[in-house]
C-alpha cells in the first residue's frame, strides 16, 4: 500500500521533510501536476507525513474519504481545464514562497465530497503517474 496525497493539497511542502525515505516531490508544471506527489514505490506507510499536512490533504490508500464533509472554506486544486474549478488559490509554502493554483475551487460548509477523485481524476492514480513515463516524478527536483 502506500500514502496519496489529494486534491487538498495547496503546495505547501511540508511534508517533505518528515519523509524518511524522500518520496514526496512538487508536481512540476503546476498547470498540470498542482499538487505534491508520493511515489507509491518507494512510500514505505509509515504516516510521519500525515500529521505534518495543515490542509490534511494526505491519507493511506485505503482510508481516503469518499463522503468528506467540508468545513467550509477548504480547496480543492486540480489541473488546469478541469470543469467547474475556476477559482485562483493565492498563498504561501513554508517557506514564505508564493503558491499560485489556477484551478480550484472552494467548498461550502457542509458539501460532501469524494477525495478519492472528481470530474475523471483519481488521487491515487495521479499519484503513481507523477512517476510514470509521461511525468517529471523525481526530476522535478531539478526543474
Ligand atoms: S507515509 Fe511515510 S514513507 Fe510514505 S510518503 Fe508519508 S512520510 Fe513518506
Ligand atoms: S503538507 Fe499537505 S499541502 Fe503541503 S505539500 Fe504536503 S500534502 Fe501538500
């Protein structure tokens, strides 16, 4: 099994440093990959990300929620041109770093949402194809 970060996630980063083994990398570009990614190879489960995440955007496989009751408040990022995430999220990492994310949307209090993926996207797999052929995965850290 292995930890996936979801649509949650707003960039911040950090969870990065907690990951024994350096699986948690930035999807580079943003427009396409908004969000961090974990390697589903290399993850080893062992949750120190978890409790680092202020926007608790990361869950093991098989405990994302499909029914998550919104606050209120909460983005969700997604790649650009996904229908209906129209909003532009402006914040910080922690690194004081500016986070730009041109395609979010904003939930309401109470709207129940499946982070397990929405509009054709799914959290786990957009995940493993952060490493995949047709991604920058690990060399993102050099772009
Ligand atoms: S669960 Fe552990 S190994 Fe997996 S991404 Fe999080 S910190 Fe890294
Ligand atoms: S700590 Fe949360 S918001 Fe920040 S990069 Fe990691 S998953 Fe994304």
């Amino acid at each position: 099994m292995t930890h996936v970060i979801t649509s949650l996630c707003l960039r911040d980063s950090s969870c990065v440093e907690v990951c024994p083994v350096e699986c948690i990398i930035p999807g580079k570009p943003e427009s396409k990959w908004p969000l961090f990614y974990i390697d589903p190879d290399t993850c080893i489960d062992c949750g120190a990300c978890v409790p680092e995440c202020p926007y608790e955007a990361i869950f093991a496989e098989d405990e994302i929620p499909t029914d998550y009751t919104a606050m209120g408040g909460e983005y969700l990022a997604m790649p650009e041109g996904t229908p209906g995430y129209t909003e532009v999220y402006e914040g910080e990492n922690d690194q004081d770093e500016p986070v730009i994310l041109k395609a979010t949307r904003i939930l309401d209090e109470g709207e129940v949402v499946d982070l397990t993926g929405d509009a054709g996207w799914n959290a786990a797999q957009a995940n493993a194809d952060y490493f995949g052929d047709d991604a920058p995965g690990y060399d993102a850290l050099d772009m």
